[in-house]
C-alpha cells in the first residue's frame, strides 16, 4: 500500500532559508554597530528607562523625546518616584508630547507594579503585557532589550523593512490588513537574533527610521540591499489628508503688583474628563468666533493634533468680556503664572503662554 504523500497547507509559512538569514543578521548588526544613533536610553539596559523611552516615542519624533526623556527621568528617576507622583504632576512635564493617554498608562502601569508587583517591572513579554498600556511590541522591546529575551519587535519601521524585503506591496496599516500583520510579525520572529535580540530589535527600527524611510529610501547604503526584492518605495495606500480648522483662543491676564511679570495670573480652563481627547488637561478659555478684529489680535499659531492643523487666533482678553465672547465654557480659574509651567497644559496653551513670554 502506497501512502499518499501529504501536501502543505495552502497558506503555510515558508521557512527562510538558514544561511540567509544569518548572512542578514550579521550584516545588520555590523551596520548598527558603526551606524546607531546615540541615544539616551541606549546607555544602560535599564528596563524602566527603556519603557519610558518607548512610550514616549509612540508618535513622537526621536529629536523632542531626546530632551523630554532625560527631564523625565531627572524628575522620576525610577518606577517608585513614577508611581508615588500625582498623575496632575506626571502630565505637567508629559505636556507637550500630546497623546497624553500614554502618559496616563505609564502611571497607571507603574503604580500597579509598585503595589502588587513589589516595584520590579515583569522581564517577560507575556508577563509584560498585562500591566496597563504595555502591548505587543512595548513588551517585546523592553524584554528584548533590557533582559535578552528572543521576541521580536514589529512597529511601522520594522514592518516597512520586511515588506520590501519580501515584496509585500502593502502594509497592515496601509491597506493589507491583518493578513500581512501576521505574515510580518511572523517573519519577524524567524529573522530575530537568538543570541542579540536587543540588539537586532533595535537595529531593524534604525534601519526603517534612517535609510527604509516611507519616502526615497537610500537603497545603495542599506546592508540588506542584496537579498531585498523591492528595492525602493513599495506600493501603499495613500496618507489620510489632513484637515484644516480655524479656531480662536482668549488670552486673559491679570497684573501682578510686583515688576515681574511672572506675579500675574492667567484665566485657564479645565477640559472636561469626558472627552476623548487631552481629558482633564488645561487650555486658554475657546472664544466662540475664530474671527478676531486686527486691533484684538495677539498673535496667530498653527497648531497640529492628529489629522487636524489647526489655525489658531489668539486675543487679547478683558475680565469683562469673558462671558460674551467665550460663553459659560467648563471649570476655569486664576492661576499664577509662576505655577502655570507647573500645570498639565494642553499643548497649543504650554505654546502660546511661551511665545507671549509669559512662562519659561
């Protein structure tokens, strides 16, 4: 009796081929070695650092975590500092980062660490994960990274890179859907370094941030080039316009009696801590007309969050005139500007109080 040869499935993963794969590992890793950047939280493998690092940098350009990372950690140099802080104080020196959920998570995440975890962050990915705000590839970064553990890392950069790599036209976040997240991330796992997932985890995200850009990839000096099918852009759905609005703002200053001008006070409103965005943080009170008189015009500021950019007016505003152009609008009060720094501003409020030179 002859037994019939059983057939592959028909979406089974082709395993790639073992000498190629170490043949683009050792590439990449000579490449970083002499091409990383020097960033701050590169210097040690301490794994709260990194964690912060990381959260910050979702949606964030590495030049303005760089600065903001390193205040953070001078204020809450570790997980206890983070986790005993007043979340109103925890978003104050988040401002200006925007997506201030994360920045709610990551106290949140370290506050449940500190009570039930005794202090020490999990070194797994999988044990990771649970904590609030940490996914797949937080996780896989800060286990890779700070404890050796052999996960990959896929976020947009990582992804872009295996894609051309294989020919993939699309991205799972461009039009590929959940199909081609899964082929990438199982791709991922195949081409990951046993024995330097840390380092080959970090050497994928340089790669897409500096040479597999979205836009005219510098081909000729990536070391992957040899074994890459697409060798340039590869096909992607187009970016989502971004919409343009115009709005108008109040500045209301009280004068101090000193001569500094900081001893004044300056009306600022609560937004509501229901809304979906930048809940509970503070902003200049919103005038219900975008239009503002020349003679009124403080200044103007374009301001983006998410897929609006926002053209912004601001006017100078009298106490008597609040109600009139404002309306009733949500909780406000008179704060210092000497605490308004201090304060969890929004991002448009932390811009126009320094243009104004108002605060530092």
């Amino acid at each position: 009796m002859v037994k019939s040869q059983r057939k592959p499935a028909k979406h089974a993963a082709v395993k790639p081929d073992t000498n190629k794969v170490a043949t683009l590992r050792s590439a990449l890793l000579q490449w970083y070695a002499t091409n990383q950047r020097a960033l701050p939280w590169r210097r040690n493998q301490d794994p709260y650092s990194i964690w912060v690092s990381e959260i910050m940098l979702q949606q964030t350009r590495v030049a303005v975590v760089i600065e903001r990372h390193k205040a953070f950690l001078e204020r809450f140099p570790n997980l206890l500092a983070l986790a005993q802080a007043p979340e109103e104080e925890v978003l104050a020196l988040w401002s200006g980062l925007g997506y201030y959920r994360r920045a709610r998570m990551l106290h949140k995440a370290a506050q449940f660490v500190a009570h039930q975890l005794g202090g020490s962050l999990p070194v797994t990915a999988e044990a990771l994960r649970a904590l609030p705000g940490i996914g797949a590839y937080t996780s896989a970064a800060i286990a890779s990274i700070a404890h050796g553990e052999p996960v990959a890392v896929v976020d947009g950069n990582v992804e872009r890179v295996l894609c051309r790599l294989s020919g993939w036209d699309e991205g799972s976040r461009k039009g590929g859907g959940s199909t081609v997240r899964r082929k990438v991330e199982h791709l991922a796992a195949e081409l990951v370094d046993p024995q330097r997932p840390g380092d080959f985890n970090q050497a994928m995200m340089e790669l897409g941030a500096i040479l597999c850009t979205p836009r005219n990839p510098l081909c000729p000096e990536c070391p992957l080039n040899s074994g890459c099918v697409t060798l340039g852009e590869h096909k992607t759905e187009p970016r989502p316009r971004m919409v343009s609005k115009e709005v108008a703002h109040g500045l209301c200053i009280r004068s101090g009696s000193g001569p500094d001008r900081s001893s004044g006070e300056v009306l600022l409103e609560q937004r509501a801590a229901a809304l979906t965005v930048m809940p509970g943080l503070w902003e200049l009170p919103m005038l219900l007309d975008p239009v503002v008189p020349e003679g009124d015009l403080r200044m103007t500021v374009r301001h983006a969050i998410m897929q609006v950019n926002y053209y912004v007016r601001v006017r100078t505003l009298l106490e008597g005139e609040i109600e009139a152009l404002s309306g009733p609008g949500g909780h406000r009060r008179w704060v210092p500007l000497a605490e308004a720094a201090g304060m969890a501003l929004t991002g448009l409020a932390r811009k126009v109080l320094t243009r104004a030179r108002l605060i530092g």
